[in-house]
C-alpha cells in the first residue's frame, strides 16, 4: 500500500474527495443545492450529472493511481488528464464562492483555488513521468 501513496497522496485525496462529494449529492441531492460552490456548474448540469462525473473522475482517478505502478505509459497519461479536469472543477467552486463574496466571503475559496493549484501540478508532475518513461 506504502509503494501506491508514495509521492502521490495528494492525488489520492483528491480522487477519495470526488467520490465523497458524489456520495454526499447521491445520498442527500438538496445540499448541491443549498452549496454556493455548486452555482456556476448547476447552470449548465444537473446536480445528479455532476455526481455522476465526480464518481466517474474520482473511480478512474484510483485506477489510474494504481495502473500508474503497471503502465509507464497509461498511468501518467491518465493521471494527468485526471488532474486536468480536476483543476477545472475545484476552479469552477473557488469561482462560484468568489461569485458571491459580497454577500457572504467564504473560506473555501483559498481552500478550493489551492486544489486547483495543485491539480494543475500534478498534471504537469504525471505528464514529465510520462515523458521520462518514454525516454527510457
């Protein structure tokens, strides 16, 4: 188990959190609702496609993570196309709060744009395992 969250913990927690979101909205579907983080996105999906995508994203998240230690050449790959839409969607929450930071400021919003960082990180990390593998 060490060998699989090695250098990749935060992928991992980010992949457990989009799974976690999912249950929530499958579980109780009104708090997508009641969630400023959601706004932006509800204009354009249904609540119920959006837990689908994040349960989608998130299980194909924890298979990249682990494929990534089989497949020098799928694993990165699909870790950072993981990430990549990951950044999109923690932005599109740190948006939606910031959206509404005159009425009522958040401290998600540093909480949300500092996911989205990091996302785009590990992107950027799972894209030069991609390369460097190659190379070898």
């Amino acid at each position: 188990m060490r060998r699989y969250l090695e250098g990749r913990l935060f992928e991992w927690v980010a992949a457990v959190c989009m799974i976690f979101i999912a249950t929530q909205i499958f579980i109780w579907p009104d708090t997508i609702l009641g969630a400023d983080s959601f706004t932006l996105l509800l204009h354009f999906i249904p609540g119920f496609y959006i837990a689908i995508f994040l349960l989608l994203f998130g299980i194909g998240r924890l298979f990249s993570l682990i494929a990534n230690g089989r497949s020098k050449v799928y694993g990165p790959r699909i870790r950072a196309y993981g990430a990549a839409a990951g950044s999109v969607l923690w932005a599109q929450f740190a948006l939606s709060l910031a959206d509404s930071i005159a009425i009522h400021p958040s401290p998600n919003i540093p909480i949300w744009t500092s996911f989205a960082l990091a996302e785009i990180y590990t992107a950027y990390r799972a894209a030069s395992d991609e390369i460097s593998n190659a190379r070898h």
